[in-house]
C-alpha cells in the first residue's frame, strides 16, 4: 500500500501517531523506528531527520502522554461545586484512562510525576470546604501517592472507584 508523501510537519506527527500505537499495542520496549519507517513507507532515514533516536522519539511521547494524562484527569471536574464530588470524578477520570489506555499508564509510571495542578487545586478547595487543619500541600502530596500505588497496582475488583475515593477522604481526614 502506496503512503502518500508527508510534508515534513506531518511526517513527524506520523511518525510520533505510529510510536504511540506501538506503544499501546505492544508497550514502549517495541516501539522501532525502522518499523516505523516501514509502515509509513519512507526511508528510515527520513525518520531519523525527526528523531535521531529512539530516545528522542520516547521523550515526545512522555511529553505527550503526560499532557494527556493531566488532561484526562480534569476533565469534567468542574460539574460540581462539591470539591468531594470533584475528586470522585477525577478518580473515575484516572481509571477510565488507565482501563483504555493500559501501555501509556505504565510508560507513564516509568518517569518521576509531578503532582498536577487540578488535583492541587481539588485538594486545596476540598481542605478549605471541609476546614482541615492539615496543611493542603501535605494532603496532595500523600493524595498523589496513593493514586500512583494505585496506577502501579492495575485495576483489581476491590480496588474500584468508590472505594478508591473512599479511601482518599479517609487518608484527608486523617
């Protein structure tokens, strides 16, 4: 099957679209970028020209999946003035995208995270509604952590979303 020719933003969007398939079908160990090359139907060399390596090419998606991933977990978040409510939908959020995104989390999980900010945010305005005496910084910081553990420990049957929020509000409330 013939490709048609990319102009070279786009060949370097393919390219990074094909890694990412890749990536979710076989995890980030069998990303190739001859393979790459190959099913875009250019030169590996014309691949190289974007990324001179797999680790170039590895980065970008980091860059990109982390985006995703904080982008995922505000998403909705807003619908309740509730900030409980808001972390329940950031929790279901997390899981959704683990559950369809399964290779991506683990890729994910391989670099230190920074905490995002809408889960600063949720935990500052759930400390503020609730008038904890914890600091909030302290709150997100062990929030973050649990839900790390989590990710790391995949989706179980006792391990779903209510019990995960439940969880959550009892380690705040602590």
């Amino acid at each position: 099957m013939n490709k048609p020719p990319y102009h070279r933003q786009n060949l370097a969007a393919a390219i990074q679209q094909q890694a990412r398939q890749q990536l979710e079908n076989q995890g980030v160990a069998q990303i190739s970028l001859r393979q790459i090359a190959k099913f875009l139907a250019v030169t590996p060399a014309a691949v190289y020209r974007h990324f001179p390596d797999k680790a170039s090419l590895i980065a970008a998606l980091g860059v990109e999946i982390q985006a995703e991933f904080a982008a995922a977990l505000r998403e909705d978040v807003l619908a309740s003035a509730d900030a409980t409510a808001m972390l329940h939908r950031m929790v279901t959020n997390l899981s959704d995208y683990a559950q369809d995104h399964p290779q991506a989390v683990a890729f994910y999980l391989t670099q230190p995270q920074p905490v995002p900010q809408s889960l600063t945010t949720v935990i500052t305005l759930l400390a503020a509604q609730e008038q904890l005496t914890t600091a909030p910084a302290q709150l997100v910081r062990g929030v973050w952590t649990f839900l790390l553990g989590v990710l790391v420990q995949g989706a179980t049957e006792s391990a779903d979303v209510e019990w995960i929020t439940q969880q959550l509000v009892v380690l705040i409330h602590q």
